[in-house]
C-alpha cells in the first residue's frame, strides 16, 4: 500500500475505539489554544472513523493547514495507515450520534446507535437511530440508496444524496442533514424539502419525534396546508369565485402533459383520475379530455410494462450472480419503481440487495487477500535488500567515510525491519553488529568535531562534554577492540579450538562448523594478556638487548579517518588500518 498524502483533520480522544471525535483547527494560531486545551488528552486515529487505531499528534504550520500526523516508526519511517476518510467531515457521523443523542436524552427518549454497514459501505456512511417503536437512518453519502418504504425506518439524507420528484410529490417531503463547523467540532443541521419548494433548514431543539416520524415547523405547516382548506379573506356575506369547469380542465390537461414528460408515475396516474372525475365539460374540450384519459392508460400500460421488465431483468441478473449488472438495476428500481410495489418485487428487491451485499464481502475478502500478498512480497523484497546491503558493506564498506557507512546502516535497519520473518537469525546479528559499529563511528566523529572547534581556554569544558561519547566508545564490542589479526593468537578457553584457528560454532548461529568472531572469553584472554605484557617491570624492558634500530608500525600514528589514537587499532571491523594512517605513517616514516 503506498502513502496516502492527504492530511488528517480528525481524530478520537482518549482511545482508539472511543467516540468522541475531535477536528483539529486549521490556523497556527488557533492549534496553540487548542493544544492548551488539550495537554492532558491523548489523540487517536480512530477505530469508527476507518483508521489503524494508532496515537496521532498534531503538526503546526504558519505556511500550510495544521493537521493530525501519526508518529513516525522506531527506524524513523513513516507509518503507513489504510483510513479513507481524511477530511473536516470525516468525523460526521460521530458528531451526528453525539448530538442526536443528547438531543433524544433532553427529551427523556433513549435509542440504540448502529454504524451500519449495509451492502459493505464503508463506516460512517450510514448511522442507524432505533427508538422503541420508529428509527432513523442517517445516509450521510451516497454510498447506500436509501429506502423508503421500509417500515419504522425513516431516511435522512445528506446534502449530496439525490431524491428524485417522484419520491417528493408521493411523500410530500424528505429530510436532511447537514453539519457546520463551528471551532473544533460540528453542528447539525435538519433540513426540510418538499417540491417546488426550497430546503428549510432548523437546529435540532426545534425538531420533535411524532409518531409521523421526524417533525420539524416546516413539515407541521405542509401537513396542515394539505389537510385543511385554507381560510378565507372575504366576509362571510361575500361568495369565493370558483374558477369554470373549462379552466379546470385545461389546467389539469397541461398538468398530465407536464407529468408525463418529468416520467412521473404517481402524477400521471392522479391526474387522469381527476379528469375523468371532471364533469360539466362540453364540446372539443370534452373530446380533448376523454382523448387525454386514452393516452394517459397507454402511456401507464407502457411504464408498467417497463417496470415489470426492469425487475424480470433484476431477477434474472440476480440469478445469474452478475452484480455488474444488478447494482444499476437495483439503483434504477429504487428510484423510479419503490412505490406500490408487489410481493414479487419486493422478493427481487431484497435477493438483488442481498447479491451486492455478498458481492462486496467478497471484493473485501479479494482486497484483504491482495494485500496480505503484497505485504509478504515487500518483506521478500526488503530480505533480499537486507542479503544485498550486508554484502556491499562486508566488501566496500569498511573503506567508506563515516557518513556513508551511516547511511548504509540506516538502509540496512529499515529493510530489517521491513524483512518480517524473512530475516534469518545470523542476518539478525549482523545487522545489530553493524547498528553498534554505526554508533560507535558517529560517536567518534562527535568527538572529533569537538576537538576542532573547542578552542584551547575551553578544553576541560570540552572533555567534560564528550565524556558520555567516549563511554559509548569504550562499551563497543569487543571484537573491534581487537585487531583481526590478533583473533586467534591464544588459544579458546570457551570452545577449546587452538591457537591461530577459528572458534568451534557451538551455538549453531550460522550453520558453518566455525565462528566467523571469536568467543568473547577468548577476546578477554587476548586483551589481559595484552595488558601484562605493558605492565611488566620498565628495568626487565631495559636488561633485554636492544635492537640495532627502532622497528616502527602503522599504530605508531593516529589515524586521520577514525580518530584512533596511537598505538589503538582503527576502528573498522577486521581492525586493518585506514588508507590515510598508512599514508601518513609512510610520510612520517619514510623507507631507507
């Protein structure tokens, strides 16, 4: 899985399967209050809102938007999280259950929250509100088609759900829902819209649980305007004008034309009603009136033909198992075919859903699949990286600068660590030896950029400073404490091998008969017996002969690369000197 660069703007407090969202502002000036708010809180890339559950922390930019990060892997990568939803209105559906239950606990009603998932969405999509004997389904995306014939559930939609005329003039309205940010959280909003009128929107406080369903002061007046006659302006002495029956029937005449062309089925069917219902009209109008009620029946026949073939193709689709097939069929159903529906069609209605419900378990389980593959293909991938790295630096690494090696090292651990189990045990050890040579090298090269730029009135100071780095140095391992060609001069008191032979493999670390490093009590022995040799009696030094002339080594120099003093091997991992040691010593001391 590759990075999703996107920037993360909510988060979950306390936990990672908490429900309490929290969106982090977007200003510099805003995130410094904001994290004085919080300094107590923990921040978490929620399990409800589609993330891995790891801890987030915040990042502040005056160039840029402030946002969540995750924090970054013990090798310094960056971590890698498969959450979709990224955005300021990621959180919605938290901050929708937040509100709507305090709204319905203020009202003395409790309700059962579900993140349902219906047909596979992804989580947060849908929020299902069960009360004892109605429900709400919040479709807060289009991930879901929303149901409206579905007994005790009652749709919610969100801004970018379409509902088409039918459902609006056969409803007489719909809801919706729409969230506005205010600061670090979310404010909901219900909405109101019915045909031929525009959205009014209302907080939660002026909205009421009816035994209708959700109420808001716009669904009360079009309940009242459609149930009741409107009230008269005139005197009582004074008679409404009723409009002539050749009026009437023009207007219904251009309301059956205008309902036909928008498809409308419900309108279609009620208007021809009404105008076979009309009497009192005579003459061409009478004529055009019985020709409109003909063409209106062809015209129903022929949509109920074309319903009765959309679901004989939803039927067979569905048998077939061709969900390709069935989700635009089942889309196009719903909208233009779920009212009045038959027994048989609503059987078709509910095997087509239960086919794309399967179908998107199965695309879940194929993508669950695909990148377990592609995980175990990378970690095949980062072993042999691991197998390739090791090599370069047992061959050319020992005569590369600091720096290089560094960087190499830091190659090399992040591929370990993406190596999994592919990584074996003796692959293992070598990159942990060369972790520490690493450590030691930069710990060397601090103390070497001390003694350059501490000038001399300070250098107690500076010794004082660069103590922590010189222990570093002292607690390296022993075998580069140790020339390689000093490995085998005694014999191992551990394995019992002799002297100038390798250690016998006793702990099978390899798979070879011998050790590639000597035992460390064998290391031990070298350097104590190193350490008598120096302390012996300066008078048995002085009665032995002297030699003719001085025999001088490559030691007799400190070295320019590592900083190794003199008589101290270079700190490579075989303990050969470096190219420039060599050099000054040749410039030092010249060959008769």
């Amino acid at each position: 899985m590759r990075g999703d660069r996107r920037q993360i703007q909510t988060a979950v407090l306390g936990s990672a399967a908490s429900e309490e969202p929290l969106m982090l502002p977007l200003e510099a000036i805003e995130l410094d209050a904001f994290r004085r708010r919080h300094e107590h809180d923990t921040y978490w890339c929620g399990l409800l809102l589609g993330g891995c559950g790891l801890q987030l922390t915040t990042k502040l930019y005056t160039d840029r938007v402030c946002h969540f990060a995750h924090h970054r892997g013990p090798e310094g990568h960056l971590h890698v999280c498969g959450r979709r939803a990224r955005g300021v209105s990621s959180a919605d559906h938290l901050y929708m259950q937040s509100a709507a239950r305090s709204w319905l606990h203020a009202r003395g009603q409790e309700a059962d929250f579900d993140l349902a998932r219906p047909y596979g969405a992804a989580i947060g999509s849908v929020l299902d509100i069960r009360l004892k004997t109605r429900g709400l389904r919040v479709h807060l995306d289009q991930a879901v088609t929303p149901v409206w014939d579905e007994d005790g559930m009652e749709p919610v939609l969100g801004m970018s759900v379409p509902v088409d005329r039918d459902t609006l003039i056969r409803r007489w309205y719909v809801h919706r829902v729409r969230l506005d940010s205010e600061g670090t959280s979310r404010r909901v909003r219900i909405g109101t819209e019915a045909f031929a009128r525009p959205v009014e929107w209302f907080t939660l406080d002026e909205c009421e649980m009816t035994e209708r369903g959700l109420s808001t002061p716009a669904v009360e007046q079009i309940v009242r305007s459609r149930s009741t006659r409107p009230v008269s302006t005139w005197g009582t002495g004074r008679a409404v004008k009723v409009p002539p029956v050749q009026a009437r029937a023009q207007t219904l005449l251009r309301k059956l034309d205008d309902a036909r062309l928008m498809g409308s089925v419900v309108v279609v069917t009620r208007v021809r009603h009404e105008i076979a219902a009309l009497t009192g009209v005579e003459g061409e109008l009478e004529e055009q009136m019985a020709t409109a009620v003909v063409d209106a029946d062809h015209w129903l026949e022929e949509q109920q033909l074309a319903r009765q073939e959309l679901f004989h193709d939803l039927e067979q689709a569905v048998a077939e198992q061709e969900a390709d097939v069935v989700r635009p069929l089942l889309v196009r159903a719903n909208a233009i075919a779920s009212h009045n529906r038959t027994e048989a069609e609503k059987v078709i209605a509910d095997a087509a859903a239960a086919c794309m419900d399967a179908q998107a378990r199965q695309r879940q389980a194929e993508v669950t699949a695909l990148r377990a593959a592609q995980a175990d293909q990378r970690a095949r991938s980062e072993a042999e990286r691991v197998k390739e790295l090791l090599a370069a630096l047992e061959g050319h690494g020992l005569g590369k600068s600091r720096r290089a090696m560094r960087e190499m090292v830091k190659d090399l651990a992040r591929a370990a660590a993406g190596a999994g189990s592919y990584l074996e045990a003796h692959q293992r050890q070598q990159v942990e030896i060369w972790r520490r040579r690493a450590e030691g090298a930069r710990a060397l090269g601090q103390i070497a950029r001390h003694k350059k730029s501490s000038p001399p009135p300070q250098r107690e100071a500076r010794l004082k400073g660069t103590s922590s780095l010189q222990e570093q140095v002292r607690t390296s391992p022993l075998h580069e404490k140790v020339g390689r060609r000093s490995w085998f001069t005694e014999p191992c008191p551990h394995c019992q091998a002799p002297r100038n032979r390798p250690c016998f493999n006793d702990d099978d670390s390899s798979g070879r008969d011998r050790r590639a490093l000597p035992h460390e009590e064998r290391l031990k022995l070298i350097i104590s017996t190193r350490s008598a040799r120096s302390e012996r009696p300066r008078q048995q030094s002085l009665s032995r002969p002297q030699p003719a002339s001085p025999t001088w080594r490559v030691e007799d120099v400190a070295c320019p690369e590592c900083d190794a003093a003199r008589g101290v091997n270079c700190w490579t991992l075989n303990g050969y000197p470096h190219r420039r040691r060599k050099e000054r010593f040749r410039r030092r001391f010249p060959s008769p």
